[in-house]
C-alpha cells in the first residue's frame, strides 16, 4: 500500500480567551473537531490530505484558510512527521507547517460545533500524534522570537514598542523589563520609528513603529520565504 | 495518482579531493550515478523511495549505509520538498535529510563507477532539483555551525582546538583567529579539556579536548534528537 501524505497547520493568533472575555489575549491555535474514526469527537489540527495539484505550502495555506477564513501572516514548514505507527489505519506521513496570523483578523475568525479556539498551552488530548506537534511547533515559535523577527506577524502594520514588548511576554510567558526591552530592540535595528503617534487626546501619546522591511522577515536561505 | 514520496540524504565530510590528493581536505558529498531515466547518468543524492515499515529517519540512515557503508555522527531532518512539477513523471514528495560522517571513516568510504564523492561547492548540474537541494543542506549547516556545537561530529571523540579549528575554517571557508578561536570555545564552555595530550615526541604536545557530553550535540526541543 503506498504511504499516504497529509498536510497539517499549527496556527498562532493572539487572542482572548473565549472563557475569560475581559482578560488580556492568550496565545491560540484552531482545532478542528473530528466527524470520523479513528478518533472521532477529538480535536485535531485543520488538514487534510496532500493534493496532486498544489505545492504543499499552498495546501497548508488553502486548509488554513478553509478552516478560520484567514490567511496567515507567516507560514513556514516546521517538520515531516512519519513515525510507522502514528496514523492507526495505515502510513500516514504528515507535512506540518505553522503559521502566524494577525490579532485584529484571529478576533473576527469563525468559530463553530466543529471548529474552536484553545489556548496552546492548555489543550486536550488531541487525535493521533497532534499534542506532541503542537509542543514542536511551541518550542519552535518560541525559539524563533528569541533571535529572529516574526513578533511582527502578529501585529499590524504598525506598533508601539508596548504592544511589541506585549507580543512577547504573551508567547514567552514571561514578564520583560519595559525599558530593557526598547534598549534591545532600537540596538537591533530591525525596527523603525515612523512620524505617526498613537492617535487620541494623550498628553505624550506613544509612538508607532515599523519593521524595517528591507530585512527579511524570516531567513530560510536559499529557499527564500 | 497518489503522491509518491521519497527519502534522500546530503552527506558531509571533510575529505581530501582526489583530484589533490595531498592538499587539505575539503567539505565533501557522496553522489549516486542515476542508471535510469529521467536523468540517467546524472549525479543525484543518495535516496530512494520511502519504506512502508520504517520510520523516515531509519530509511535516511539505511539509504546512507547502503550507499557509503557508514553509519552518520548526526542526521537531521532538512525540509520536505513537494513543489508540483520537480520530479519530471508523476507528483514526489522528497523528505530530505542532512548527515555528518567522522572525517577518518569518511577516508575509506566506498567509491566506485556509480557513487564517488565531490567537492560540496563545486558539484556538476544534478538530476531534478537536487543543486537547490544541497544549496540548502549547505546553508543550513554553516548557520548551524555558527550557533551550536555539530562540528564535533566531523571528529573523533578527542581532537585538539586546532583541528576543532580547521573544521570551522573548511566548512565556513574563512581563516579564523587562533587566539581568538581558543578564547571563543573555552567561554562557551562546550569542550572539555582531557588529561591527554596528542602522542609523539613533541617538545610541548597540543592538549586534547572533548565534547561535554551533558550538552546535547542538537537540540531538537521535544524532538529529542
């Protein structure tokens, strides 16, 4: 029997909780709840079989969209899973990507019976191998904000350098140092300072920043991306 | 038609040219000659349809043996690669992985009219997009060397700091500082001194040093690895 080939999709939004409303966002990921066996009633990530016409990232891209109406503002490949095992009805190798989307378009993403927001560190026991992907794919974005830019994937266009410093305490969970935190980043020059400020009647309303987007936003090499 | 997937490997070692025998080795990878079409008598990387019963890192370092009879210091998954059009007859998926090999096994690796070995910067036009392919493997090693402690396994289990150094200077192909080398690597703690010095009759004998084993040699997050 040849091996099947399914595409699946880690998605990150900030979003709040759709327990505690009022309280600050929270890093989450959609899952799709499963109509079928193996599993079925569990939770597992948006995917689906590879299809013949489309490369894989367009795949991942497609799922992404058909599950949440959005479209992600980063998407990388994270890992080709292929344990013997893993699939319960014969060989299935899955092709995971993960992806970031932005905050002000994750609020308005549907939700529905078969479709629901977790939180990333707090899901249930998901289908197949589904948890141990989603702790790669955690480690993986956290490693990633510790040296590279995709921060900036969340947000908007522009930001202020508190809505940045947000970004991160939220995916590293933990607390940073308001003006250690402008120190690192005008050091790093991957952000730019624009004329705008935040608008509204404040007496020293904060500035907006931008990436400096003659920097790649994620470095894959020679693969570009 | 289901997608077919495959599994091949990019190889590292440091290995004299066999064009220049007596000049210092360089950063080398195995090739297979294609026997069939498309693409007979192209060099290609060595793989191979993936196995029903294997998980796709045991097909990685099976293919490896099969075709060096080595056995890799490290293997690493690089990226699966699934763009539509790259395998010429039917849709293939190829997950790829990347390999060291112990330079003084590397020395009597199996070479014969259809694997011989070649300089890694220097390769002839290769079947499908296999050029892109190492362009990549490339890549990703001298960013991992520059970040983690893989050099080690082009070694042995005891190597002095100007070896650990050569290592560096072939695979990054830039002179690097010995002072400045020796103060690096000792506050990075990462290599441990033994009480070994290199044998022979030498006035002061070069220290050896090893790897601290406690460190992982890649970290993989919950990958292991």
């Amino acid at each position: 029997m040849p091996i099947g080939l399914a595409v699946s999709t880690v998605i990150f939004a900030l979003r709040p909780d759709s327990s505690r409303p009022d309280e600050p966002s929270i890093l989450s990921i959609p899952l799709v709840r499963r109509t079928r066996d193996p599993f079925a009633g569990r939770w597992s990530l948006p995917g689906g079989v590879a299809d013949d016409d489309e490369s894989l990232a367009d795949t991942a891209a497609r799922k992404l969209y058909e599950t949440t109406q959005l479209a992600p503002a980063y998407l990388e490949q994270l890992y080709a899973f292929g344990d013997v095992d893993r699939a319960w009805s014969g060989r299935v190798v899955s092709v995971v990507y993960w992806a970031l989307v932005r905050s002000e378009l994750a609020d308005q993403a549907a939700e529905g019976e078969n479709v629901r927001w977790f939180a990333a560190d707090e899901l249930p026991d998901l289908a197949f191998d589904h948890n141990r992907i989603v702790e790669y794919a955690l480690w993986r974005l956290r490693n990633k904000m510790e040296y590279s830019r995709i921060a900036h994937a969340f947000l908007g266009e522009t930001f202020t350098l508190a809505e940045l410093r947000r970004v991160h305490e939220i995916v590293l969970q933990r607390t940073l140092d308001p003006a250690n935190f402008r120190r690192q980043i005008e050091s790093s020059a991957t952000v730019v300072a624009t004329d705008e400020v935040v608008s509204g009647g404040r007496h020293r309303p904060p500035r907006l920043y931008r990436y400096d987007t003659t920097i790649r936003l994620a470095d894959n090499g020679p693969l570009g991306g």
